[in-house]
C-alpha cells in the first residue's frame, strides 16, 4: 500500500512539473507576442522596427539606369534640411538678364525674396530667389530656386495648373505643397550634379484647392476619374514649360511626387514620363 502511495505522488509531482514548464512557456509566448506588436516609444522617437536599407516595413528599392536616374530619390529627405537664408545685399549688383526675370516675376505676381548667393562646393545659385506665393497661390514651404525657374514654375501655374483646377474641382488653387527646391546632392546613383543642386527644379508633393480638398499627387484609385484626369492635365501642360517632368509611374523614386526642372539638353528635348 505505502508503495502504491509513493507512485502516486511522485506521478503527481511529475505532472505539477510539466504543468509548470508548460505554464512558463505560454507566459514567455505571450509576452513576446506583445512585444514584437509595439509601436516604440513615442516620447523618445525611436520606432520599434530596425529603419534599415531593407526591412519588413520597407520594400527594395530598384536600382535603375539611363533616364530614370535623372532625379534623386524621395524629396522628403531633403526638403527638411535647414539652413539660413542671408538676404541679398543691397550693393549686390544683378546682370540685366536677372533684372529682367524679377520684372517678370512680378508681372505674374509672384511674392518673393533676393537672397545672398549660395556657393555650396559644385552646387549653388548666383542669384536665388525664395518664392513663397504665386499671387494667390501659396507655396509651402517657401522654395529657393533660380529666378529663371521661378518665372517659369510661375507661369505654369498661372496658365495651366489654376485652369485645370477650376475645370475639374470648380475651385481655385490654395497652396501647393512642395517637397524639395534647392538641394545639393547628385543624380541618385551618379556622380553628376541634380539639377536641385543648381536651384533649377522643384518637386510638388501634392495640391491644395480653395474648397478643402488636398489632391495628392501619388497614383490615384482605378476609379478617381477626375482626379486621375487632373493630375494627367497636370503632367502633360508641364511639359510645355520645363525640360523635364517626372510623376508616378514612371519609377519608384517618383511614385509620391511630380519633379520639375529646366536642364537644357542638346537640340532642345524633353523627357516628360
């Protein structure tokens, strides 16, 4: 009997054992269950997930060649780069082409202002401009460009992008929002100069309307037929302005935005993708 007795309790103990062991590992599950769902720590701004070149949240990024290397990678990485703007100084002396082009500039109405020449290595702008309207038009934040390109980007919103707006929407145009002027850095995957280190383009992330309604540039759904039609508007009337025009669809680096310049090439062309 007392054998029979001693089995038994040592079956008990095994069995409290295992339920122990197993208990501690659904324990150990959960708690990394919880934690692999966190969204980091919010007061210190670290994300939870490794912001590395490839990760889970963040796909491959293609390489490319020949014309889709022509404009740097995502604009919001530079837009943001601080930097002070010394005002021109008031014994600096214009050439009379850059006198001409601020006439101009005020003859469309736009709102901007001289600032000291910016000599950054190989980049920089001899006479820049910052623009912070279009007459009525915002432009957020302000873009430093060449006067050269202000008057163009002007004159293309003034007779194209307004029009358009008040065609599709019935509405004026607020703001636009763009996400990288001046910028020095090079073609992305060449050693060439951007054509935003020389102040001769900008980036428009997306398009405020006077009724409340902020058209964002990326693809729009299948079945966004009036936004799809405007932002087509958009791509096709630039290319009557600038030399280049790059939106979604033609690469991965453009898939959020709409890229503007003025590079002169040889015997005039354009590349509008």
């Amino acid at each position: 009997m007392a054998a029979r007795l001693g089995a038994m309790l040592a079956v008990a103990r095994q069995s409290n054992r295992a339920r122990s062991t197993a208990f501690r590992l659904i324990t150990g599950l959960a708690i990394a269950a919880v934690s692999a769902c966190t969204t980091g720590d919010v007061f210190s701004l670290q994300p939870a997930v490794d912001v590395g070149s490839q990760t889970a949240a963040v796909p491959d990024v293609p390489q490319y060649s020949g014309m889709q290397r022509l404009v740097p990678s995502n604009p919001y990485m530079t837009a943001a780069y601080p930097r002070m703007d010394p005002p021109m100084s008031p014994v600096e002396q214009m050439p009379a082409s850059e006198v001409d082009c601020r006439n101009e500039l005020k003859r469309l109405g736009v709102v901007y202002t001289d600032l000291a020449p910016i000599h950054e290595g190989q980049c920089g702008i001899d006479y820049p401009v910052k623009v912070s309207a279009i007459g009525s038009v915002d432009m957020k934040p302000s873009a430093t460009l060449t006067c050269a390109m202000a008057a163009t980007f002007a004159a293309w919103t003034k007779n194209e992008l307004v029009p358009a707006a008040r065609w599709r929407y019935f509405s004026g145009v607020r703001a636009i929002h763009q996400g990288s002027s001046y910028s020095c850095r090079n073609i992305a995957g060449e050693g060439v100069l951007s054509e935003h280190g020389k102040g001769n383009a900008l980036d428009v992330m997306s398009i405020e309307l006077n009724n409340g309604d902020d058209i964002d540039v990326r693809k729009p759904g299948l079945f966004a037929f009036r936004t799809r039609g405007f932002l087509n508007n958009v791509r096709a009337d630039g290319c009557q302005y600038f030399t280049t025009v790059l939106g979604p669809g033609y690469n991965y680096d453009h898939r959020n935005h709409f890229h503007f310049d003025i590079k002169n090439r040889r015997n005039g062309y354009r590349a509008c993708r």
